[in-house]
C-alpha cells in the first residue's frame, strides 16, 4: 500500500500536525510531503502545487493508493477504521462519542484562538498579550474542556480520555500555542499539555520543523499565516 501525506511547514501548520500523528500512533506507514503554502493563491485556496494534489486547495492531503482524503479529520478517522478498534478512539462507546465531541469542537471551533495565536512551534513570547473578549473566552472554554475531561478520566492514564485518542491529536497545536504565547492555565491543563508535548512523535514532528523559513531576527518570515 502506498500512503502519501501531503503537509504543510511544519512550524506553522497546525492541521497537518494532526493527521500526521493519527497515522503516526496508529503504526501507518506513509511518506510525507510538503507543499510551499508562501505562494500565491495563499488564503484562497489557490496555491496551484495544493490544488494539483487536495481538490479544495488546503492541506493536509492523503493519496492512499489513488484515494484522496482531503480534511485532517477525515484523514484521522481514516487512520482509525484501518488501525482498529481501541488505537485512535476509546474502546468505550461514550467515552469514544464524547472524544469525538473534543475533537470535533477543535476541528470546528476556537477561531479566534487560531486567528491570534497561531502555530509558531519554535517561537516564545515572554508574556501573553492583551487578548480580545472572544479570545480570551476560548482560552478559558479549553481550560475547562481539559481540565474537567482529565479529572474525570485520570485514573484511566495520562490523556484527554485516559488512552491516546484523536482528541489529543487535535488539541496538540494548541498545547504548542499555549507554551509559545506564555498562557497560563490550570494546574491541570498544564500537566495535560505537558503531556502533548513530551509525546515521542511530537516530539519527532517538533525537531524536524526548525529548518523552516526564518529571517535575519530569528523570525519566520511567514509568521502567522496559517490558522
Ligand atoms: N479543514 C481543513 C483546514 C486545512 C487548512 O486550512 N489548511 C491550511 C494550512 S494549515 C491551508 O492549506 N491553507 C491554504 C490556503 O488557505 O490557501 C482541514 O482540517 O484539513
């Protein structure tokens, strides 16, 4: 079989992240490739080289063997069905609706988070800046998202649902926006998103993303361009 996942950089793009750890923590092998998102056509869906390989112009992307997945969380509910029951989603069925739910208020939802604080992986901020009301409420909205999930799931193990699931993969963007813009959180929405960032693959994501594009000051030069 032949996987072939389509990303953007791997500093800023928050959506490429996510499938590629599904696929990742679920033992798929696939390829990777990165597409240049700095191009015209950027924010419209337009970049030529992402049309030719996501019919509505956004990675990430998957061929796998000719058919193309074109949403990141349609590329992870793949992963799922092909990895089996319990890998990506609880074993347990209201466990795993309401895991769905997590993931899916992050797939639909936190616009403004993403609009303010986007994924810069590598940058730090000494102190958060004076975010609007509509910011600052879905900081506060995915504190008591995490917070609430982890008391009630800690005796289960160390994840938004006890085992690693797709919910975690979807929240990992924001566990990096939350260190790079100096957030503060609960005690335990900061153990949990410790727990994000010390993930091996993560991990493995995080080190190959600093030969990014990055200016003379130590910035990348398409610093906030993807949400
Ligand atoms: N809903 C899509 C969003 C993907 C998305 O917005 N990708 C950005 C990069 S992180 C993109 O390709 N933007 C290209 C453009 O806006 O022209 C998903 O979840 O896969």
């Amino acid at each position: 079989m032949s996987n072939v996942l389509f990303i953007g950089y791997k500093n800023y793009s928050s959506w490429s992240l996510r499938p590629w750890l599904a696929l990742r923590w679920a033992g798929i092998p696939f390829e990777e490739r990165e597409v240049r998102l700095d191009q015209p056509g950027y924010g419209r869906q337009e970049i030529a080289d992402v049309k030719a390989v996501a019919p509505n112009g956004t990675v990430p992307a998957l061929h796998a063997d000719g058919l193309v997945i074109w949403d990141s969380l349609a590329i992870a509910e793949w992963a799922a069905e092909q990895a089996g029951p319990g890998v990506l989603w609880p074993e347990d069925p209201a466990l795993r609706a309401q895991a769905r739910a997590a993931a899916c208020e992050m797939h639909a939802g936190f616009g403004a988070v993403r609009r303010d604080l986007s994924m810069n992986i590598h940058r730090r901020m000494q102190r958060a800046p004076d975010w609007p009301d509509d910011t600052r409420r879905q900081l506060a909205r995915i504190d008591e998202l995490w917070s609430g999930l982890r008391e009630k799931h800690a005796h289960l193990g160390p994840w938004l649902f006890g085992t690693r699931s797709i919910a975690d993969a979807f929240f990992t963007p924001v566990a990096t926006r939350l260190r790079t813009y100096a957030v503060g959180a609960s005690d335990a929405a900061t153990a949990y998103r410790d727990t994000l960032l010390a993930d091996p693959d993560f991990l493995a994501w995080e080190a190959e993303s600093v030969g990014d594009s990055w200016d003379a000051s130590g910035y990348s030069v398409i610093d906030g361009l993807y949400r």
